[in-house]
C-alpha cells in the first residue's frame, strides 16, 4: 500500500485488515503516522519516487494498491505535483511489473474524466485530455492515468482503475481541500458560496470500493467510487445544521471572487502556505462536477451511504481532532 498514511490510504488499510490482508505500507520517514497508530501494519519506509525502495517494498507481496498522490490544488512548484503523481506512478508500476505482481488497484481520480453537458452526471466513458485539465493536479492525474493504461496495453499489466469522487469522513488529517471547506464552514467562515455542486462519498465507503475493485475488478477498466451528487449550497447548509449555526445565504458571482483568489494566491507565494482561495479551485467551480457510480455499483457490488453520513462523521472527527474549537 502507497500512501497508506494519507486519507484516502489510511481507510483502504483498515478496510484490508478488518477483512484479514497482512498489509504493507509504504511511508517516508517524515510522513505524520497518526492514522496508522495502533494498526498491525508492515511499515516500511520509502517513497515512491524512488525506484530502489520501491523494489524492496514490493518484495514478496502479492497485491498492490498504489493510493499515493500529491492532492493539492496549488504549490509554490506545480512541478513537484506533477512529479509526484506522474514520475512516480511510473516508478510504482514499473517496479510491480518487474516484481510480477499479481494485482494492482490503481487509485485515479474523477479528475480524469470529461463532464456532461448540461450539469448531468458523468461516467466512466469519457476521458478528459490533458490539454483540457485545470490546474497542476488534474493534469498530473490524467497523465497519470494514461502511464498506467498504456502499460496494461504493452506490458500486460494486470491493473484495476478506480476513480475516487470527494471523499469526506474521519481522519483528513491534512486537511484535503474539501476538508477544509468543511473545517471554515463549521467554524462560521464562509458568510456565502458560489453556483456549483460535487460528488461526495464517505471515504470509508471509497475504501470499500477499493477492496471490491480487488476481488471483482476487471483488468484495465476504470471504475467511480462515488455518493450523491450534491450543490456546494445544500452542503452548506448541511454543515451548518449539524453544527448549530445558521445556513450561509449569500450566493457570489463567480467573477467577484478571482480578485480574492490573486491576492491569496500571492500571499502564499510568500508564505508558502497553501491559499484555501485559489484560481483553479474557481475555474473547477465554473462547473457542477457530477458523476455516477452505476459501473462499480454493477460489476463491483460498490454502494455508498448517505453523503451526510460522511458529513457528520467528519465533523465529529475534525471536532475531537481539535480542529473545531
């Protein structure tokens, strides 16, 4: 398991012991290891960049989940995403094929997928060009993506896709940038949103789809691992019933926000801290990111639970976790 210290990784891990795997996971020695205490875990220390560690990692493993990604919607160096997710997905999967391994879930994105027209909700059918992604991040995970397709088609890899939505729920340590749109709206600081909408899943149900992807999945398809297609308003107003708070109303032009996101952006330039304003979280905005399980739901038996689920449980963690005071 890469990047099984991460959100989205630290829920498949616990998905594969409760189902009896011996796990694996793949950290670097400065990785927070908060989400794997007290787990009975392997740990071995390496990066996936680094073809020599990735070796040894792989070393008599029968599966690999590759989870590892850089998900961030800005950097002071948009390389360093790109190098990450593309340069060393390419790494990850040219190790497992020298070290035959047996199976490999390969966790992509939605970011990789074209979106309907006219707000309805997408599928696994279209693929986005790279040309046409927004921002460092989609244009590392599509590219991404292709690396890995062309290898099942030349190298016979033996690969599962699957195609994470939003996911919210426990232990967004970081936090993700919808963790964060969690965080601030709970605490009372988003006074008004903007006209679009997102897919969100509870991660543990994303976790799930990962192990259902392992046992059912079809070599070389790609699969959604998503919830409900919700409005960035309804979610809102969700967040603020479950915290006592009374719903924002204000509803901002698009137009009216890219001057906040400059001067965010140009404040982090400086800090080098990530702006939760940014001009390519705006330009994703422009359109309501919709998307639908109905494959995995069929071939993989995948089902999600309510988002608000999700929502709550998240909430409950960010409020222990001390992030919430």
């Amino acid at each position: 398991m890469t990047g099984a210290a991460g959100f989205v990784g630290s829920a498949v891990v616990r998905t594969l012991l409760q189902a009896g795997y011996e796990v694996r996971a793949l950290v670097r020695p400065t990785t927070r290891r908060t989400n794997l205490a007290g787990l009975d875990l392997d740990i071995f220390e390496g990066d996936i960049c680094d073809a020599q560690s990735m070796a040894r990692a792989l070393a008599g493993v029968r599966f690999l989940f590759h989870v590892a990604a850089d998900y961030r919607l800005w950097a002071p160096d948009p390389e360093q995403i790109l190098h990450t997710n593309v340069d060393g997905t390419r790494i990850v999967m040219e190790a497992a094929r020298r070290a035959e391994t047996e199976r490999i879930v390969y966790t992509s994105s939605v970011a990789t997928l074209a979106l309907a027209r006219g707000g309805e909700a997408a599928d696994e059918t279209s693929a986005l060009q790279e040309s046409a992604a927004v921002g460092a991040y989609k244009r590392s995970k599509v590219a991404a993506e292709r690396v890995v397709e062309a290898m099942i088609a030349r190298d016979r890899l033996p690969v599962v896709i699957v195609n994470p939505s939003t996911p919210i729920g426990p232990r967004d340590v970081r936090p993700t940038p919808t963790g964060r749109i969690i965080v601030e709206a709970a605490r009372g600081k988003m006074p008004g949103f903007v006209d679009t909408g997102l897919n969100l899943v509870h991660v543990d149900d994303v976790s799930a789809g990962h192990l259902a992807a392992l046992r059912r999945g079809r070599i070389g398809e790609r699969y959604i691992l998503g919830g409900q297609n919700v409005l960035l308003a309804d979610m809102l107003a969700d967040i603020a019933r479950l915290v006592g708070r009374p719903p924002p109303r204000l509803r901002f032009p698009l137009p009216l926000i890219y001057p906040v996101a400059l001067a965010a952006e140009a404040i982090a330039a400086v800090t080098r801290r990530e702006p939760f304003v940014t001009l390519d979280g705006l330009r994703l905005a422009r359109h309501r990111m919709f998307f639908t399980s109905a494959k995995a739901e069929r071939e993989l038996g995948y089902r999600a639970r309510p988002y608000a689920e999700g929502l709550k449980d998240a909430i409950d963690w960010f409020r222990q976790a001390g992030y919430l005071r």
